[in-house]
C-alpha cells in the first residue's frame, strides 16, 4: 500500500472510532481540561443546543482554536505526539462541521470545512481535503434544496 492510502485509511478509521477520546496523552492534550476535550463536551451540548452560534458553538470553536495553536507549536511535525494532536483536531473540526451541517447552521459548516483546508494545504493532506470538499459539496447541495430561502437560525 503507498503512504496516502494508508493515511486514508488511518484517517477514516480515526474518524470512526475514536470521536471521543479521552486518554491523557504526555502533551496533555487529552487531559479532562484538555482543548480536544472541551471541543467534544461542546459539540455533544451544541447538538441538542437551539440555533446556530450558541454558547455551546462558542466554546467549540474556542477549543479548536486552542487544539489548532498545540498543533502549530509541536517541535516536530512528524513526532508522535504532533501526529496524535493534528488527528484529535481533525476529528473535532470535522466532528463540529458535521453537527453544524446536520442542524443546516450552514454559514458555521461552511466555515468550518474551509477552515481544514486553509489549516491543512499541503498536499500531504489530500485525503483532509477530500473530507472538507465532501462537506463543502453537501452545503451547497443543503443550500441548492433551500433556494430561496435562508438558513434557519
């Protein structure tokens, strides 16, 4: 198997399996005040949360952004523990999109999918870009079936 496929595959099953992991890890990102941690707790409450943007929503987007700053300050790219945050942030970003997406808070999803491909541009993240260009596709999809009206808030 080359290198993308299995990254594919360690991807999607990252995606379906570990969606809430809550092991402490030696950076702490997994720890139960951990960014990763907190983006979940928000995005389980964001689900059951009327409209868009929330306090639940708020405070997601606020872990991501912590969890998407402990990715950008790991020493090595490639070292272990830089490997184990960028996975537990695409699983939040693509976790928060899809809550988004599902209650049609279309403006947030969309946000959200161009977010990861601004985040991640390199080509190295191809199967990432697939991810946020799939979600892409079903927003417009949503907002084609819409026409003319707006998102619900």
């Amino acid at each position: 198997m080359s290198m993308k496929p299995m990254a594919a595959v360690s991807l999607a099953a990252v995606l379906a399996a570990c969606s809430h992991i809550t092991t402490a890890g030696p950076t702490g990102s997994a720890g139960p005040q951990s960014p990763y941690v907190k983006a979940e707790l928000a995005i389980d409450a964001y689900k059951n949360e009327p409209g868009c943007r929330g306090p639940s929503f708020l405070a997601a987007t606020d872990a991501l952004s912590d969890l998407s700053g402990e990715v950008a300050a790991a020493a090595a790219p490639f070292d272990p523990s830089a490997t184990d945050l960028r996975m537990k942030h695409y699983v939040a970003a693509f976790d928060l999109g899809d809550t988004a997406k599902a209650k049609r808070c279309l403006d947030e999803a969309e946000a959200i999918y161009r977010g990861m491909l601004d985040r991640y541009p390199d080509m190295a993240y191809e199967h990432l870009h697939e991810r946020s260009n799939a979600g892409l596709a079903d927003v417009r999809q949503m907002r084609a079936q819409d026409a003319p009206g707006q998102d619900s808030r």
